[in-house]
C-alpha cells in the first residue's frame, strides 16, 4: 500500500467511499472519459465489498481460492481502479496515468490487470462469466465466492436471463449477484428504453434468493452480503436501489454526468463536498 493511502488511515467503508468518490472524479477530470456518474452510482457497494466482503488483496492476488469480483458494468471501471489502488494492487502512477497511452486502465477493465478477472463493457456478459468461474469452483471444489455488479441497464440483455436459469440449473450458490439499480442507462430512463417492471419478483421466479436495499446504505449492503454468502442454497441477488452520481449535489441524477467530465472548479467543489482534506 503506497504512503498516501497508509496516511489516510481510512477507518471504514464510509471513508473508503469518501477516498474512491473522489479518485473516480479525478481520473474523470484528467482524462476527459465518461461515465463518472456511474461509478459514482456504484461506489458504496463497492466500498463495503472492499472493505469487509471480498477475501482479496494484494497478498492473495494470485491465490486460486481468492473471492472473484466481476464488474459486468465495465464502464464504472475507475471505482474499480480506485478500490484495486486501496488495496495496493495498482499504483498512485498507474491511477495518475488513466487512459494515456500505454496505460492497462483503460475505459474499461483489462484482464491483464491483477483483479480484473474479465474484460467487461460489452453489456449483459458479466453474470454469464460469473456462472461459469462460480461452477468450475464447484467443480474444483473450492469455497470461494464469485460477486458480480450488474448496472438496472443491462438487464434488458437476453444473456442476463440466461444466465439466471443457469445459476439456478446448477444450484449456483456460491453466485452473489448486485443489481446497482440508478434508473437510468446511458441517454435515458431505464423505464422509458426498456421497462424492467419489478427486479425482485423476476429473480424470485427465477429461483434466486432476492433482497431489495438502499444501495447507499453500508449497514443494510453489509447486512445484506453476509446473508447472501451464507445461503446454502440458489444463487443470490442484492437489488441495490441507488441514485446516478450520488454524493455529488451538482451531479446526482443529472443524467448528462454520464458522459461529461469535471472542469477543475467543480473538482474543487465536489472534494469540498466530500470533505476531502
Ligand atoms: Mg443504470
């Protein structure tokens, strides 16, 4: 772990989502890449799964019973970068270096990356992946845990349901999934391209053990994970309702984050805003 983040001393999920809130906003500054809004979005699931879920760091980078983490909505890869930077994984100068050439952060995630366990952002591909790495550890008779982030758009992808009768087929119950549900996919409402109807009914029909929460809640995602990776049996899912470029007043649900980028004045504003020192 590099010195500034050992400085930091972040005590909890809740600082942690402080620190990767602001390193997402400004990768997106530096870089002038999109989809801040949806890290954003997705940055307090990702803060309790770092912080108190995954058995990953970089001790065990390499470890064959390492937990799996698949981020299917690859375009939110800068909360990844900076959680894999939290745990040491990736370098303050591989963060500062985001999207330049030459650079593995890319838009979006590369396998060749220590903890990026698929390439993903081609939408609707991460539960199918996570079906197939949770049932080869079955098959190997391994005890770790396969957790996949799903945005509410990518549900409208065939391979989503798919892969829910599958998990289901094979008693996948070492298959967590995580819905971070904002209500919005790229230019629009997910209600007004492609209405989901309710989440939590389809995947309890689909056999799924299903729990709706407040995805900015750390208490009720931490509740929530621990159930999920205690289940015995079927796969799991967390609905995760969250709002798009949460913790940023000037950003939240303003849908034209999704592909627009901070000016230094409002990355001032937004680090007040987190109280960031
Ligand atoms: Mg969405």
């Amino acid at each position: 772990m590099d010195e500034k983040i050992k400085s930091l001393k972040i005590k909890n999920s809740r600082e942690l989502s402080s620190f990767l809130r602001f390193e997402s906003i400004k990768m997106s500054h530096n870089s002038k890449a999109a989809h801040l809004a949806s890290s954003l979005s997705c940055i307090d699931i990702m803060s309790v799964l770092f912080f108190s879920i995954l058995n990953f760091s970089n001790r065990n980078k390499k470890n064959i019973n390492r937990d799996r983490f698949i981020l299917s909505k690859g375009h939110a890869a800068t909360a990844l970068y900076g959680a894999l930077y939290y745990k040491g994984i990736i370098t303050k100068n591989e963060i500062l270096n985001y999207t330049k050439k030459g650079s593995l952060l890319e838009e979006h995630p590369n396998p060749k990356l220590h903890g990026v366990e698929a390439a993903t952002g081609s939408l609707g591909h991460g539960l199918s992946i996570s079906c197939g790495v949770a049932l080869g550890a079955k098959l190997k008779n391994k005890k770790f845990k396969t957790y996949v982030l799903l945005s509410d758009g990518e549900c409208n992808e065939g391979s989503v349901w798919e892969s829910c009768l599958f998990a289901n087929a094979n008693n996948l119950d070492n298959l967590i999934a995580i819905i971070d549900y904002n209500k919005w996919q790229a230019t629009g409402k997910t209600q007004d391209i492609l209405k989901l109807g309710s989440l939590t009914e389809k995947f309890k029909s689909f056999g799924w053990n299903t729990y709706e929460i407040n995805g900015h809640d750390h208490k009720e995602i931490l509740q929530k994970l621990k159930l999920a990776k205690s289940n015995k049996n079927n796969p799991s899912v967390i609905i995760a309702n969250t709002t798009k470029g949460k913790g940023i007043s000037f950003m939240e649900n303003d849908n034209n984050w999704h592909y627009r980028s901070p000016s230094y004045e409002e990355l001032l504003k937004a680090k007040k805003e987190l109280k960031i020192l």
